[in-house]
C-alpha cells in the first residue's frame, strides 16, 4: 500500500515538476518580450567598418563567436547599445551584418564547420543565412 | 576518512598526469591516440571475458523471489512481472529493472530515533538520485555520438534537441549535464551522510563516482568556459571511428584530461563494480522465469544415481517372498 502511495507521490511531484519548469519558462519568456516593448530599438548609426581584420583573432572568434554575437544581439535588440569598440580602439556596428560584410564572401563560411561539428544555431530561424541568399 | 580521500588523490592524479605531459612534455599522440586504442582494446576484450565467464557458469535451478503471485491455477490472478511464468515476461521484468530500477523502488529505510522510537519507512531517493544519474549518462553517451558519426543517426537528434531545450547559454547548456553532476554529488553525500552506509563504503564506491564527476566537470569546462576546438577535436574522434593512427591536431590539454579520464573509466570497468552494466542483464533473480511448478527443472551435473525399482527387486527375491506369506505384486 504504502508502494503504492509513494509511486503515486513521485508521478505527482515529476508532474510539478514539470509544470514548475513550464511556469518558469513562460515567466522568463514574458519578462523578456515586457522589455522589448518597453525599451525603442535605437537607430543604428552607420559606422564604417573596417574590413581588413577581424573584430578579435581568429583563435578567440572560432571558440567565443556564439557568445559575442548573443551579447550583440542582447546589447544591440535588448538595450539599444549598437557600438562595439574592439580592444584597440576601432569602432564596429554591433549587428550580424557586419561579419558577413566579409565573411558572407564565402556562402559556406558558417556552414563548413557547423555541419563538421554537427552543431546547428539558432541565426538562421530568424536571418538569411548566406547560402539561402546566394540561393 | 581514507577511503574517501585515496581514491579522491587518485582521481586528481590522474587529472594531472595528461595535463603535465601534454601541456609540457608534447605527448599528444601517446594521450590522444595510444591510450585511447589500448583503453578502448582492453574494455571490450575484459568485459567479453567477464560475460562469457559468467555465462559459461549453469544456473541449474529457478531462483525466485517472492514479490509476486506465482502461477497456478487458471482462476488464479497472478503477478506477471513479479513472478514472471514465461520467458517473455521475465525479459520485460529485465528490461524494467534496466529502465526504471524497480528493484531500487522498493528500497526501505530503517531507522532507530531520539527515545524509543523507531520508524519503518519506504525511501525513495536512492531510486531517483541512480534514475538521474544513469540516464544523464545514457543521454551524454548518446550525444557524443556527434563526435564520431558525419551526420548524427536520427534517433539521437530529438535526445539531443530535447537536451537543450531550455535554451540557456550559448553554446546550449545541456540538462544532462547539471544533472548527472547534481546526481554525482548526491550519490557521493548519500554515503557520507549516514553512518550505516560510511561503514559498509569502500574506495572502490567512491572512486567510481569521482572519476566520472572528473570526467563530467573537465567536459563542461571544455564546452562553456576555458573552450577546445572542436574542429580538430573532431578530426581526432572521426579518426577513432575510422581507426586510423594520425597524430592529432593542436587540442587543448583540457581535452586530453577528458579522454584519459574516460580511457581509465574503459580500463577499470571490467574488472570493477561498474560490470553491473552487463551483469544486470544475465542477474539470475530477474531473467528466469518462475516456471518451477510447470516444468521440473535438472540439475546437469547431479551424478548418474542407479535406480532399483520395486518390480527388480521382487523379481530378485519373489521365492523367498513367498516361502515367508509375503503378498506379491507378479506370480
């Protein structure tokens, strides 16, 4: 009997469990599309972009590039702050134009290495990616 | 307090044994091609040679254990995964205990309280802590996957999907990762916590669990914070799978501490508790069937005993029998 109950319990508690991580989801969720429509987009400047190198080296963009283009997005759709200052001193606009500004030369840039590592991002649910664009 | 700390050294060492002779000493190819090819000979050969071993071994009779209704008579309801009266159903009850730990369910807790109390209670959370933290492992396993095939098997991508549908951090943070250390942490406090269970541990309960939090905590570093390339980390695994011996590529040396600790895991599986694995396959308590008042069941290696019948040894002293007024069965 007293299995019984205990099965019931944990079948209850998985179920809250569950609903729990639902709620909080939907709260995270709800938070975020709050501020969206509370903060405007600011406009972006056009700011020159300086082709001839890279943001950061290579090394640090092949490990770091999906944290720095989420930050980017969160600074630039969440704050409203398009401008980045590289360490030295030159100035990018804070957007994914930028890097396929150069990149985009190569329609498989992103896609090389992504499907070698079997690594899928999020980018292209929302932007064109280079290989739909040279499509 | 030693049996804690030795196989905690131990697990330390081993971290800094690849680290150091990588990092200083460029032993790239004897940490990420030897080793892993002799770990990976060395695991499939010893748990070959520990199944086979215990295969070979007969289980003569049915051992069963009482949890259910056996079998009888047809009005008879009885309990077909608790006493399991054919194979098939004794199969099922395997493959529960592989997939749910039900043996784990019906764990009890004894305790003696403050005074003359003393409380009878069913515990459960052994039964989710090891639920956790097997099918964290399972699910871990089954993503690698993506190390060693061009194109993940159709199966694992929803695993994977759903591994990461919290969509936390960039590059997606895996449930499975949080928990099989949260589990690994529990299991490793659950048997320090009381003293009944600190008694009966041993080193090797504890090694286990710190080896594979090792081996967890030097993956999640490489994931989100001090990083490898995966590209090269790649070329190396899709090396093991096509079992070539190129030399591999500039990884950092967080990855070989990652692959030595799992080359250890390969090598000290057979030969340790974590047979389990295989073992809970052919566990006698839970494959064989309860058909012992269906079938009668021989032992194979009782000696041949010469029977003499009744009817023999009548036939050798009928005479006799009869001179005495004994009644016989054939004149």
């Amino acid at each position: 009997m007293s299995n019984r109950i205990s099965a019931i319990l944990a079948l209850l508690i998985a179920g809250a469990m569950f609903v729990a991580a639902l709620l909080f989801m939907q709260s995270v969720h709800g938070a975020s599309s709050a501020l969206r429509a509370a903060a405007p987009v600011a406009v972006a400047r056009q700011v020159p972009i300086d082709s001839t190198r890279c943001i950061a080296s290579t090394v640090y963009m092949k490990s770091h590039h999906m944290q720095l283009l989420n930050q980017w997005r969160h600074d630039s759709v969440r704050k409203g702050n398009r401008a980045h200052v590289t360490s030295d001193g030159r100035r990018f606009d804070k957007s994914l134009n930028t890097c396929l500004g150069c990149h985009a030369s190569n329609p498989m840039f992103c896609f090389m290495c992504h499907e070698y590592a079997n690594v899928k991002p999020t980018c292209w649910n929302c932007h064109i990616s280079p290989m739909e664009a040279t499509r | 307090m030693k049996k804690v700390l030795m196989p905690l050294a131990i697990v330390l060492l081993l971290c800094l044994i690849p680290y150091v002779a990588v990092r200083y000493a460029g032993q790239s190819y004897l940490f990420g091609v030897i080793v892993p090819y002799a770990a990976a000979a060395l695991f499939v050969s010893g748990v070959l040679f520990r199944l086979f071993d215990w295969l070979r071994r007969p289980v003569p009779f049915r051992i069963t254990t009482t949890a259910g209704q056996e079998k009888t008579l047809d009005w008879i309801p009885y309990s077909r995964l608790d006493s399991p009266a054919t194979p098939m159903q004794a199969w099922v009850r395997v493959l529960l205990e592989v997939f749910l730990f039900r043996s784990l369910f019906r764990n009890n807790k004894a305790e003696l309280r403050e005074g003359p109390g003393f409380t009878f209670a069913s515990s459960k959370w052994l039964w989710l802590g090891g639920l956790a933290f097997h099918w964290s492992l399972l699910v871990i396993g089954l993503r690698h996957a993506r190390f060693f095939f061009v194109e993940l098997p159709g199966f694992i991508v929803p695993v994977e999907v759903a591994d990461r549908f919290l969509d936390l951090t960039l590059p997606a943070f895996y449930l499975t990762d949080a928990v099989v250390l949260a589990a690994a942490t529990f299991l490793f406090v659950r048997r320090l916590r009381d003293a009944k269970l600190r008694i009966i541990s041993l080193p090797t309960d504890y090694f286990p669990l710190f080896l594979i939090g090792a081996i967890a905590v030097a993956g999640v570093l490489m994931r989100y914070v001090t990083k490898a390339d995966i590209m090269t980390i790649k070329a190396l695994t899709m090396g093991f799978s096509e079992m070539s011996f190129e030399p591999p590529g500039d990884i950092a040396p967080v990855f070989y501490v990652h692959l030595f600790l799992v080359s250890v895991l390969a090598v000290y599986f057979p030969f340790s508790k974590l047979m389990h694995m295989g073992a809970i396959f052919l566990s006698p308590t839970r494959n064989l069937c309860n058909n012992s008042r269906q079938k009668r069941h021989v032992n194979p290696w009782n000696r041949a005993v010469k029977f003499r019948t009744y009817a023999e040894y009548e036939d050798d002293y009928r005479e006799k029998m009869k001179k005495a007024g004994l009644p016989v069965e054939k004149e």
